[in-house]
C-alpha cells in the first residue's frame, strides 16, 4: 500500500486519474489531503481523504469502471442527487460526472479496466458511454468498506502481498462484489443460463468443466469467480451444483482445497528457506490470522507448527492433497 500525503491540491488530484477533469476546494483552509493506493492485478484499490470541500467535475476514465464509496453519510451530491455511505457510486467509462462535498471526507475506490467486465452486446451503446448511476446497496457496501479496510491494514502490515498471488484474490473477490451492481452477473441453472442466448449447461458438464479448470490451476489459488467465469455459468449456478454433489458450496470447496494445498506446502518446505508467509501467499491468503484459525480448526495445529515438522517425502504427502473432485 502506498500512502502519500500532501500540501500541494494538484499533486493530491494526480492521485485519482480516473476522475478526469476540474477539481475545485470547496472551502476550509486546512490543506491536508491523503491518498493510499494499492494495485491488484490490473484493478486498483483507492482510499483518499480531504481535509476541505472539493468539487470534482469532468469525465471519467474511457478506460475503466469506477466505484466509489464515501466514508461518512449525507455530505456528498453526485450529479445533483445526494449519497450517503450506504450507496455506491458507479461511474461508466467516460461519463460526465459531478462530484460535490462541503465539508471534509474522503472515499474507496476501486476502478475495473472495462476489457475484465463481461458486457452483454444489449448493454453496450450510448447507455454504456454516458450514464451513471448511483446504486444502494447497504449490505453490500459495508462489506467492501470492510473489505477495503482489511486488505489496507493487511498489506500495511506484509507488503509482499501486494505483488503476491494473494493480490489476485482480493482483485477477484472485490470483483465479484461489485459486477453485480452493473446488472452483469449471469443467471442461474435453476433460471437456465441459456437464458441470454447462451446453451444450457447440464449440471454433469458443469463438473467435468470445474474439474478441468482446478486440473489446469492445480498449482495456484482459484477465485469463486474466475471459477464460474471459467465454467461459463454464475457463481449461483456452481452453488446449486456443487451442494448437490459435495453438500458445500464453491466457496467452502474451494477453502478446503487451499487449507489443503497450504498444508501439503509447508510438510514439504525447509522452515530455513520458508516462511509461513511465503506459503500463505503462494495460494492467494492475504487474511493470515484468519487462515490460520480455520487451518487450526481443521488440522489441530498451526502453520508455523507444520512448517516446523520434519521433512516428508513425496510419497508420505500424498495423504495431505488437496480433495479430487470425480471426473
């Protein structure tokens, strides 16, 4: 996580190039401004924080999605409607906007390069290129400022996560919080997904695909998402699917499988050569007290405690491999 601050308005404004445009200070003399930024994958994560009013007027980014979510309730107004921290604010790839606060505040961001959003051909047009929209979505929104702060505190305290596969995986389950806002997530088996002119697929080809997918990622983390995307059905289609042939849903399949693969790293790694963290990130945690309860709570002991065994050899860790899934 990179953090700035600044005196200079025009160097705090840099920060933000996907708000193109005039940014004004709407009062207050108190000019403190600060940014934290972190890239994930090709997205990128955005917390900035004005000790003054601002108006912020232009165009957004041709190139990518925006999202915002302001830290305090009642104090903003996009393009003349009032927000509150409970809303999202989307901003389309080159949309006119306008952004207005009286007093200080600050906001997350997290903007998509458009190429990872999976518009249907029916949603593209002048719709795409002019609209905003502003969304509320009270759940959801607590749970990417959550989100935000976690990963921000997570990278703050191991920076190595941000150039990690565990970055990937906050690109992803950010992703898949957001997309749904856009109207773009896909329908499920149960409303059949070849609703929008794609064929049915039946719930068997549903897991050969999934299994050929996790064969093809046998050696790195797999988001949910990229899963489904992968498949091509709804993360709701591998639900239905996955609780009836495993009684667990993706999420919790997928859980199981890294504890699994971290578990079988560390028996085979050297703890003089190894870190913990090294293995964690490696298969896309980032959340490493978190993990390390739920390893805990299924293996009976901790990482560091299973990196500290002596070495195994290949065939004594066939044992401790991740689930197969049937073919």
């Amino acid at each position: 996580m990179k953090r700035e601050t600044f005196t200079d308005f025009d160097a705090f404004r840099a920060t933000n190039p996907q708000l193109d445009g005039e940014w004004l200070i709407n009062g207050g003399r108190d000019w403190h401004w600060c940014s934290d930024s972190l890239a994930v994958g090709e997205c990128g994560i955005l917390r900035c924080y004005s000790r003054t009013g601002l108006i912020i007027e232009g165009v957004g980014s041709k190139d990518f999605y925006g999202f915002y979510v302001p830290f305090k309730s009642g104090i903003w107004r996009n393009n003349g409607v009032g927000f509150d921290d409970n809303e999202i604010v989307v901003i389309e790839p080159g949309a006119e906007h306008c952004e207005t606060s009286k007093v200080e505040d600050g906001w997350h961001g997290f903007f998509v390069p458009k190429h990872l959003v999976p518009i249907e051909p029916e949603t593209t047009g002048e719709r795409a290129r002019f609209s905003y929209t502003i969304t509320s979505h009270p759940t959801r929104t607590a749970t990417v400022r959550d989100l935000f702060r976690k990963v921000i505190a997570a990278v703050t305290e191991n920076p190595d996560i941000a150039s990690s596969p565990a970055a990937r995986m906050v690109e992803a389950e950010l992703k898949s919080l957001l997309m749904p806002i856009l109207e773009l997530e896909r329908d499920g088996v149960e409303n059949n997904d070849g609703a929008r002119g794609r064929p049915p697929i039946s719930r068997l080809e549903i897991m050969h695909r999934s299994h050929a997918v996790l064969e093809k990622f046998d050696s790195e983390p797999i988001h949910v998402s990229e899963l489904g995307s992968l498949v091509g059905v709804s993360e709701r289609s591998l639900r239905t699917v996955f609780n009836e042939y495993y009684q667990m849903g993706p999420r919790q399949y997928l859980m199981l499988r890294q504890l699994h693969k971290v578990r079988h790293d560390l028996m085979e790694s050297d703890p003089d050569k190894t870190t913990v963290a090294d293995v964690l990130t490696r298969w896309g945690v980032w959340e490493f007290g978190r993990f390390s309860g739920r390893y805990r709570t299924r293996f009976g002991e901790l990482p560091n405690e299973t990196l500290r065994r002596p070495l195994i050899s290949p065939h004594s860790a066939t044992s401790h491999t991740a689930p197969r899934m049937v073919k």
